[in-house]
C-alpha cells in the first residue's frame, strides 16, 4: 500500500448508504486508511441490508446465513476497516476524539445540522485536531433544504432538472437509470477533500468541506446551454438526440441498437460514404454544420431507414471503416465485461470475505491510472465491527476489558 498515492492518510467515514460510501470508497482505492464507523444499535451501515445477497449459496434475493453479505456492501465496503460506535451514547464522544486525533479526513453524509446537534461536527473536530478536513455531502448543503432537508438520489435528480433533460417532449420524466445524483456528488467531495488536504499540509488548519447533492447534479445540467435552447426556440427534450448536434443519437439496426456522433464535416462526409449516398455531402441540406442542425430531422431518418433493416455488426463496420465515432449499444452485463476495463482495473470481479472472488458479479475499480503509482480495491468488505479490536485497542490503545465494557454498555 506504501506505493498508493494517499498511503498514510486516514479517514475517519461516518458515512452510510451510497454517496457517502462511494467517497470513501475512492479513498481508500488510492490508498488511505478508512475506519468506517458503523452504529451496533441498527445493523451498521443500510447498505449491509439492501437484497441481493452473496453467500455461500450464490446470489439470494433474502439473507439465507450468517455470513451472507449484500452484493452494495461487497462493492461499497472494500480496503475498508469497519468499527462499530453509537454516535448517540455520551461516552462515544471520548472515543471518537481519539481517532480524530489520528485522522486526516473525517467524511459524513447525514442530513444538514445533524453533525452539530450530535456534537462532532467541524468546530469540535477542528478542537480536536486542527489539521482535520471534515467533508459532509447532503442533499441541499449544510444550510439545509425544504422540507425535513432529506433527499434521496430520485428527489435530487427530480429538483435538479436532469429528468426532463432526457426523454422527448410530452413524454413523462425520465428517470436517470443510475442514481446519477448520488454518484456525482462524492467525485466533487473527493476533490474538494483532497484540495482542502493539500491546503492544510501547507496551513496546517483543516477546514470543512461543504458539498450539495442538488448542486452538484444541477452544476452539470448547467454545462448544458438549455437557456440558449428555450431563448432560440430548440426543444430541450429530444430523445436520442442533442439539438445543436447533426447527425447525432441512437438508431436501431436489424438486431441491435447503436450510437452514432458525426457532427463535423468530415464525420457527416463519411456517414453519407458509409450509407453508399455521397450525394447528401453536395444537398444543401446538409452540405454545412449549420445546415445539418437545422434539417437534423430529415437527416435521422435517412440514418433510421438505412440501418434499420442492416446487421449491426455490418453497420458498424461500414461506419468504423469511414472514420465515423458509432459504437454497439451494450447492455451492462456485458459491458461491465469488457477486456479493455477489465485489463485496466476499472472494473474488477467482487470478492465475498469468507467464500472468495465471486466470478459471477463485477463492481466498480479505481478508474484511474498513474504513471508512478499504484491504486485499486483489492480487499474485500469487512464484517460490522471487525476492526473493533485493531482499531480500538492497537490504535487508541483501549485494554480487552475496556473494549468488554464498552459493548455492554451499547457504546461500540
């Protein structure tokens, strides 16, 4: 692990679910230290009791034995080390001082002002070490949102207008089949943690790290100019295709479904060569960039009519070999499968704690690579509060009675 880019570093991860999770996931894929601090009173992280299941049977919709594992915490739990502690008991704050005192990070995903009102938010922290960056991802921010200031991932995508971004118009919202919401906003807490790590190495102050579900996932459809589109009178919604893009989409071939992006000259010239119809390059039509957008209608069909009765393999080939950017339309199953990320590590096979590499089932990797360094996930979820012991007495120094004590009081 010396070799990893954040080797050294601890975190101290409060998180549950699936955006915090996801953080520290990242984390501790590029090397750090993260102690997950589970609650012993609710079964630890919600993630350990999503179906399915991973056993000794396979895959199970119910939990058949002891040691099954939910396939989230088989992904989400891994190069973890898990302790258990109840944030709420009095006595919980003594202990979890400790291991701010030995971390980098301390990441949470609780709702806005939880923190505060348990008493370990970034002000005691800060107290405590104040070298320490304290990350929170919540739905509406740290101010707080509508409502009781919950969210979940559909709430976000709804509020966020990623929803009528796809889908054409007249159609019902379309929900994004990833929980897009709860992905995007632990990439920007992770680069807001790193930021604010390399910022205290030079400070030697920490500080909090704020970071809005809502806001991440709308700051993306913002990249996207649908105030341009409304003022110029384009449709926002428009299926498989993008308004200022020309040809452009998804189109159905005789056996499959493919993407298609030609939008420059060059693409277009050898779509049109690929559809034996180089005569549509000189049609007024679409002889220009502009000229394309504003005729893409008539322009999709003529791809639609051409591919539709075509084998993709043939399509694909006739696209590839005319320098057109076309590719199969994959269901995930098979993508997840690719060689080329597997080979990369970006997506590597789940491996259960006691029954080993489970073949059949594939989770996200460190989709990153370094010149110089290594990074990836290579250990398997641990079982709720199997670290009590290495974390609490070999790095807090608590004695085996103390720990004894401690469980029978409902502190870990």
């Amino acid at each position: 692990m010396a070799d990893r880019p954040l080797a050294g570093r601890t975190v101290i991860d409060l998180t549950t679910a699936l955006s915090g999770p996801y953080a520290t996931l990242l984390l501790a894929g590029l090397g750090a230290r993260v102690i997950k601090v589970e609650n012993p009173l609710t079964g630890g992280d919600s993630s350990r009791n999503n179906a399915p299941y991973a056993g000794a049977d396979g895959l199970t919709l119910a939990r058949q034995g002891d040691d099954d594992m939910s396939v989230s915490m088989l992904l989400r739990g891994r190069n973890k080390q898990s302790v258990t502690l109840n944030l709420k008991h009095p006595r919980s704050r003594d202990i979890l001082a400790g291991l701010v005192r030995a971390a980098d990070i301390m990441i949470d995903n609780y709702s806005a002002g939880v923190m505060t009102r348990l008493g370990i938010g970034h002000d005691w922290a800060s107290a405590v070490n104040p070298r320490i960056v304290c990350t929170s991802i919540s739905g509406f921010g740290a101010q707080g949102g509508p409502g009781s200031g919950k969210a979940m991932d559909t709430i976000i995508q709804a509020l966020s207008g990623v929803m009528m971004t796809a889908g054409a118009p007249g159609e019902p919202p379309v929900r994004f089949g990833l929980p897009v919401g709860d992905l995007v906003a632990p990439l920007y807490a992770v680069i807001g943690t790193l930021a604010a790590v390399l910022r205290a190495d030079a400070t030697g102050r920490g500080q909090h790290v704020d970071v809005s579900m809502l806001g991440a996932l709308t700051s993306l459809v913002a990249c996207e100019p649908f105030d341009a589109y409304e003022t110029l009178g384009l449709p926002m919604r428009t299926g498989t295709t993008v308004p200022r893009l020309a040809p452009f989409g998804t189109f159905p071939a005789a056996d499959g479904w493919f993407a298609l992006c030609g939008p420059t000259d060059a693409f277009a010239r050898g779509l049109f060569a690929a559809m034996g119809r180089d005569d549509l390059a000189e049609d007024p039509r679409f002889a220009s960039r502009d000229a394309r957008v504003a005729n893409a209608g008539p322009l999709h069909e003529s791809v639609a009519s051409w591919a539709a009765d075509r084998p993709l393999a043939v399509i694909l080939d006739l696209l590839t070999r005319h320098g057109v950017p076309a590719a199969e339309v994959r269901e995930p199953g098979v993508a997840v499968r690719d060689p080329l990320v597997l080979e990369r590590e970006e997506v590597v096979p789940l491996e259960h704690p006691r029954h080993g590499r489970r073949a059949d089932l594939y989770g996200t990797g460190v989709p990153i690579r370094f010149s110089a360094s290594e990074a990836g996930l290579d250990r398997p979820a641990p079982a709720l509060g199997e670290h009590n012991a290495e974390i609490y007495g070999g790095l807090l120094g608590y004695s085996d009675d103390e720990l004894k004590a401690l469980a029978e009081e409902g502190v870990i």
